[in-house]
C-alpha cells in the first residue's frame, strides 16, 4: 500500500492548537498554583490518564481503535449497498441510486475525497475492495487499509511511557550548593487573579456580537415589559383636564370645575 499523508499543511496546526487547548483545559485548577504544586498537578493527571488508557486498550478488540472500529463498522453497513464496475486493476467505478463515484486503489483515493482527508477508507473504497477479494486479488486485511493513526497499535505507542511515582518534599535530597537560594519578592498583583484562558481573535468578535445582541434584547424588554403592553417611559405627561404638561389627571391639584 502506498502511505498516504494524514494531515495535510494547516491540519497539522489545528491539532496542535486542539491539543494545547484541551490540556489547557485540564490544568485549570493548577494555573494558580506555586510552580511545584502546578507540576505536581501535572504529573498525577498524567498518570491517571495513562492508566485509565490503559484499561480501555486492555478490552479493546481487533486491529483498529475503539472508536474507529465503530465508524468501520457503520462504513461496510453502507458499502454493501452499492455496486462496483471495475475500470482495469487498480480503477473501480462505485455507484449508488443518487452518486457515482471513482476509486482508485493503488493511490488510495476516492473522488469524494473523504479517504484523502480523514485516512479512513470511505464506503466506494470499502465496496471496491469487497470487489477485490470476489474477484481473487491479494487484498489482506481490510482494516490495515485504514491510516496508522487509527490502528489499536499506534494507540498503544502513544500510551506507552510510564510516569513512575516520586518521594513528598520531606524525603528529598538535600542540595550542596553553596549559594543560598532566596525566593524573590512576591506582591499582590492588581485586581483579581484572571482564571479564564485568553480568547482567540475570532472568540473575541464571536464574544463582542452576543454581549451586543444581548444588550439589543435588553433594550426591547425595557420598552416592552411582561404583558407585551407599550411603557410611557419617555413621554412628558399631560394633565387630562386642563392640557397642562407636567402631570396627568390623577396626580392634579387644581380643584374641579363644574
């Protein structure tokens, strides 16, 4: 099989920043904290996520991941419903009642472009290689047709490592330099301590549009008020009986005239 590149240039950056953001994400609670604390945070999330890991590996079952396993699953449901014509060896025409599309086996690709994208063998591919083994065609295992990045055995690489435990502060080693270490001075910052991750250039006009539409929705509900009724809020009163501005018939003095 040719291998193909899983993430294309700028895919490789949105990872990168999906990453950061969901371990961002999960220090929020040590963000705060003295610089040991923070690590220490760290270390035993790490831990606990590695273990964790490993018990789900530990029952899962068959060459590809947990969840990839279930989008195969649902990709050959649908593949059995199609039918294929085959070009020449490495060419398939794949149509179904509404589409119609071309695999190309040798390059792993299809013109819906979904196996180019995501690495997963999409329902034209999948239906293609069905054709493939009625016809007698080395195939092999449909499911190392899929990306290494979906293999149950990529999965355990990644988790591999082990962060092994270490003593408290009271047990450790004692340094011998002789250069007394002083902390540096400390002083309160001004204002209260900023606990929410700073938002990105479009979060922030995503941000600015909703606190204007709320304040739209705020001036409405102050002109309309419960009952859907229309306020007199700024209109000048006049005195029913009299026309003079300034109050209105119940609130007049003047005495009555017959």
């Amino acid at each position: 099989m040719v291998k193909i590149t899983f993430f294309r240039q700028g895919k490789s950056d949105m990872l990168l920043n999906n990453l950061c953001e969901s371990f961002n994400k999960q220090l929020a609670g040590a963000r705060d904290k003295p610089i040991i604390t923070c690590l220490e945070y760290i270390r035993e999330y790490l831990t606990m996520r590695i273990v964790n890991v490993k018990k789900m590996q530990a029952t899962a079952r068959g060459p590809l991941t947990p969840q990839a396993t279930k989008a195969w699953d649902e990709i050959q449901t649908e593949a059995i419903k199609l039918t294929v014509m085959m070009v020449d060896e490495v060419t398939y025409q794949v149509k179904s009642l509404r589409s119609q599309c071309v695999v190309n086996v040798e390059d792993m690709t299809c013109i819906c472009r979904r196996w180019d994208l995501t690495g997963m063998p999409c329902k034209h591919a999948v239906a293609a290689l069905y054709d493939m083994i009625e016809n007698n065609m080395p195939v092999g295992p449909l499911e190392k047709w899929a990306d290494e990045a979906y293999w149950l055995d990529t999965w355990k690489k990644v988790y591999n490592h082990q962060i092994r435990p270490i003593p408290g502060p009271d047990m450790w080693t004692p340094s011998k330099c002789p250069t007394i270490l002083t902390p540096s001075k400390h002083h309160t910052q001004i204002g209260r301590p900023n606990k929410n991750r700073k938002k990105a250039l479009g979060e922030k006009k995503e941000l600015a549009a909703s606190k204007k539409r709320k304040m739209k929705i705020k001036e409405v509900q102050n002109v309309f008020p419960a009952g859907g009724r229309f306020t007199r809020m700024g209109h000048e009163k006049s005195c029913g009986r009299y026309g003079v501005y300034g109050h209105n018939i119940r609130t007049c003095r003047a005495p009555s005239q017959p």
